[in-house]
C-alpha cells in the first residue's frame, strides 16, 4: 500500500496526481513497484508530517514498532531515526520488490534496526505481543482480508501498544487517489472492532489524511491470555527486550 504533494514542486505533484487519479489500483490489488519512485514528492515531509504522526503513536527512543505496507521505506527510515539503535523496526510488505527495495534503502543509509517481513493478505507476520506501535499509511484501499489481517496486527501489539492507520480524506484537494476510491474511515473502524481493537482518538492534524489511533479491546487482550498459537524469529541482537517473546507472522504494499 502506498503512501503518497502541495505545490512546492509542480512536476511532481502532476505526476503522483496522474498516479494516484488513474493508475492507483483499486481495493485488493496491490500497488505496481516500479511506480514506487512517484510516491516521494520533494514536499511530502511538510504534508505527512511524520514527526507528528510518530509523536500521535507514542513513538519514542527505544521503541518496537512496525510499518506495513511499507513500498520503498519512506516511512520506515523515518521510524529507524526516531526508535534510535536500542529500538526496532519491522518493514512489512506482501510484495517480494517493495522488500528488496527496503533492504536496498536501509543498507544505503547504513540502518542496523530494520528487519523486513514478507507478509500474507491475513497475517502480517509479526512477533505476538511484540509491538510498543504500528503504522499503515496509504495502503489500507489494498487490503484484502481487512478484518484477520487487523486481528492479527492486534496480536502483535503489546497491552498498550497503538496501531495507526492513515489515508487520505473523502473530500478536499491534494495529493492521493480519485475520491471514488479512497476509504471511508467509519468502515475502517468497523473493521477494526470487528477485529478486536478500539478507536482511541482520531488526528486532524494532517491536510489530506486522516489518522485513526487504535489499542487493543479487552476481548483481545482475554484471548490473548489464553493462547495464541503461532511463532516467530526473536527479536535480533541490538534491540532492547521490549518485544516480547516471539511467535509469528502477514499481508503487503508500499
């Protein structure tokens, strides 16, 4: 799933304006990898305001967090910056390309704090209960399983963890995807409490998107208790114990 331009450079932004207006794909179908290098205006910085976002999440110096969906990593080297090396950073995509070029962009920028993740539709492969916070930025029209795919993301939370959707808005003008294909974020709350999470406070801070905070619902944190049954790699060496022993994994985009 894809991420996302004022008028601080005109070609630019007819560019991602073409993308998003005629080529994006439609619900369920996953964004073209070679399209990847229009997702990153020179100005996006100023209109994603990641800064704002990361602090809206609570991400901090030494956190566990994922982004999914992360096409090429725009969000995810911001994420590495922010979580410092005592924390961690798992870039997930269900398309083979978005992984390799993360791994291309975190080897360019010398990160020793990203571990990728190949995912499904349903499971973002994920270590249960690892998570101080996740991110879905532009990728939630993509998804084809919307409801087992945030159940599971639930799981890898921890107690307090936040999970974060953003997209862009049902109205208005900029960058992003013909109006007739942008998601309604009553539906994505729908969803998410279907899948066992809670909206804890919604952000409008941002000019195009809207941003959606969720935390787990006392029915999945019960569930949880029980068992959850599934399995992952432990967290690698350098990333403080914050994540919690690891089970297992999901779904893709940009």
């Amino acid at each position: 799933m894809r991420r996302l331009v004022p008028a601080l450079a005109l070609v630019a932004s007819l560019a991602i304006g073409d993308l998003f207006g005629q080529e994006r794909p439609r619900h369920g179908r996953l964004f073209p990898p070679q399209d990847l290098g229009l997702l990153e205006g020179p100005d996006r910085d100023l209109w994603q305001k990641p800064d704002q976002v990361m602090d809206a999440l609570g991400i901090a110096d030494g956190s566990v967090v994922a982004d999914l969906g992360a096409g090429a990593g725009w969000f995810t080297i911001r994420l590495a910056r922010r979580v410092g090396p005592n924390g961690l950073v798992f870039a997930e995509d269900v398309q083979t390309q978005m992984i390799e070029a993360i791994k291309r962009r975190v080897q360019r920028e010398g990160l020793q704090n990203v571990r990728t993740r190949l995912g499904r539709a349903d499971d973002p492969d994920l270590p249960v209960g690892s998570l101080d916070a996740a991110m879905m930025v532009g990728v939630y029209g993509e998804i084809e399983e919307p409801i087992a795919l945030l159940r599971n993301v639930g799981r890898a939370l921890k107690p307090q963890g936040r999970f974060g959707v953003i997209d862009f808005k049902r109205e208005g003008t900029g960058p992003g995807p013909a109006m007739d294909e942008r998601v309604d974020p009553e539906l994505v709350i729908k969803h998410a409490s279907e899948a066992g999470l809670k909206l804890l406070k919604r952000g409008r801070f941002l000019p195009y998107q809207f941003l959606l905070v969720f935390g787990k619902s006392e029915a999945l944190t019960t569930e949880e208790k029980g068992s959850i049954g599934r399995s992952a790699s432990t967290p690698p060496a350098g990333a403080r114990p914050r994540a919690a022993p690891l089970p297992r994994p999901r779904r893709g985009r940009a």
